[in-house]
C-alpha cells in the first residue's frame, strides 16, 4: 500500500474513533470532530502576552498569536496549539511557524519556560522535567480564559479541540503532556527534534507526527525514532533529509515549506476533522531529496 493511500485509510479511521470518542465522554455533539472543513483564507494574526500564576513561585509569560479580522478578535471559535520551545529558546523565535498555524485558523499559546529560556537567571536542563505540568498549567488558564466576561478572546477558545507541539526540549515537554489519563482535549501532538519522555504517550491514545533532521547532532535521529516506534496511537514520521537540529524552521529554508505544510494539514485534521486535509497531508509533506514521509496505523 503507498503512502498516501495508507495514510488515507488512516486518516477515515481515526475520524471514526475520535467522533465515537467524543460521544462516550458525553460532549455536546457540536464539539465532535464531524469532518468540517479549517479556514481555507488566511486570516490577519494579533499578538499578546499573558502571565499565568503571576504572584507563584513559579509564573508563567505566555505568548498568544491569534486570527483577527480588523482589529478584533476573529468570529467564531478556534482550537489551542500549545507550543514549547527548546533549550535557551524564546516563544517570538518560533513565530515563523506559530504565526502561520494562527493564520490558518488556531490560537497558539506559547510558554516561556522559567529556567530553559535564553536568558534564565538560574538555567537548569533538569527542568524540562516540569514543564509538561506548566502546559496543563497554560490549558487550565485558557479554559478559564475563555469563560471570561470582557477578556478579548472570551468565546473564541475551542478547548475542546488542543493539540501540543514543541521544538528540542519542547519536544520532549509536548511527549510528557501525554500521560496515562491525561484529558481528552489534549487531542494531537506535534514533537520536532524531540523525543519521549518518562510515562510519555500513554493514553487515551492521541495522533502524534514527528519532525526530524536526519543530520541532527543535538537529539539524534535514533531518539525521535524510538519516541515514534513507542506512541500506541496512529504516529507520522517526516524526516528532512541531511538537516540538523531545527534550520529547516526557518521561513525560507529547505525544509520550511514541508514542515509548515505538513504540520498545518495534521493539525487541521486532527483538531477540525478536515478529511480533505487530512488525504493531501502526505504530499504536503514530501519533497523528493529534502523530505520523506512514513505513517502507521495504532499499535
């Protein structure tokens, strides 16, 4: 079977469990994924800041890019990527990527991790360990966000319908997200030159794509291959060939418009149940002697 056939029968049988999935844990049937289609037009993107538990030991920056029309917040109502960057990292460094998914119809929540950012007073590698607990820490926020009267994006937070994603060491704090019990919403998970963590992809049992470079002297290629041989649910592979650590997240790169192509198709079938999106993600993410692409159904 090729690629994009064995993705598309993939593709018409995770529709099928996430709806019936929906239904058992009792959500408005509204909420299911029913196969509509994400925004086809881009929209404009606002920016803002946030902080979460700002009087905690351990406050939060959080920045959000978000789709506008005019100067508002757009009409209707957007799921959540939750986007981790890596080590010495800052969120505005990844918004060649995170600006575009908005663009393309979701709300992007990016943390800045207190003791991994570029600049930290006390850098510690070790606290990665915390940060999958910060993301729930962002989503439990959101939630509470968006049921608040007169905050700009109150009512247009789908979060029902999250997705993780991050870079290197947000890589492995997006692996970590999904423990055994996590909640439902936490839908699908994007891991770029990351891999898996302690109890990471546990269930209920959630898509995942990996994003690697073959070439990659930071987390070698062998670390997001065990990380996707482990994920029990449906995983997708896409390898930039004889790249390193994260260069082909750069607009204008070798690479960048697979990886943009490919991530924005996944998380508009896994977050809007966009089917169509869902057949040409495989072409959107190959590139003959830049990418390949792999799949496999659920183990």
């Amino acid at each position: 079977m090729g690629i994009a056939r064995g993705f598309t029968a993939l593709v018409s049988a995770l529709l099928v469990a996430l709806t019936a999935g929906c239904a058992a844990s009792g959500e408005q049937s509204g909420q299911a994924l029913g196969g509509r289609l994400a925004p086809e037009v881009p929209y404009a993107v606002g920016v803002r800041t946030l902080t979460v538990d700002p009087a905690s030991e351990r406050p939060l920056p959080v920045t959000l890019w978000y789709p506008t029309q005019g100067s508002r917040v757009a009409e209707g109502r957007f799921p959540v990527v939750i986007y981790s960057h890596g080590l010495a990292s800052l969120p505005e460094l990844h918004s060649g990527l995170t600006a575009r998914w908005a663009a393309a119809g979701f709300v992007v929540a990016a943390p800045t991790y207190p003791h991994t950012r570029r600049g930290a007073k006390r850098f510690s590698r070790a606290d990665v360990r915390h940060q999958p607990a910060d993301g729930w820490r962002v989503i439990r926020h959101l939630v509470r966000l968006d049921g608040r009267s007169g905050d700009p994006l109150a009512g247009h937070l789908d979060m029902q319908r999250v997705a993780a994603a991050g870079h290197s060491a947000g890589g492995f704090t997006t692996a970590g997200m999904f423990t055994a019990g996590h909640p439902s919403r936490l839908r699908a998970g994007i891991v770029i030159a990351g891999g898996g963590m302690a109890g990471s992809f546990a269930g209920p049992s959630a898509p995942i794509l990996f994003v690697h470079g073959t070439a990659d002297a930071v987390v070698p290629l062998s670390v997001g291959r065990a990380a996707y041989g482990r994920t029990p649910g449906p995983a997708s592979f896409l390898s930039l060939l004889g790249q390193g650590h994260g260069e082909y997240l750069v607009p204008g790169r070798p690479g960048f418009a697979q990886v943009l192509g490919a991530t924005t198709d996944f998380l508009r079938w896994t977050l809007y149940g966009d089917q169509e999106a869902g057949r040409r993600l495989p072409g959107r993410a190959l590139l003959a002697g830049v990418t390949s692409f792999e799949t496999r159904p659920a183990g």
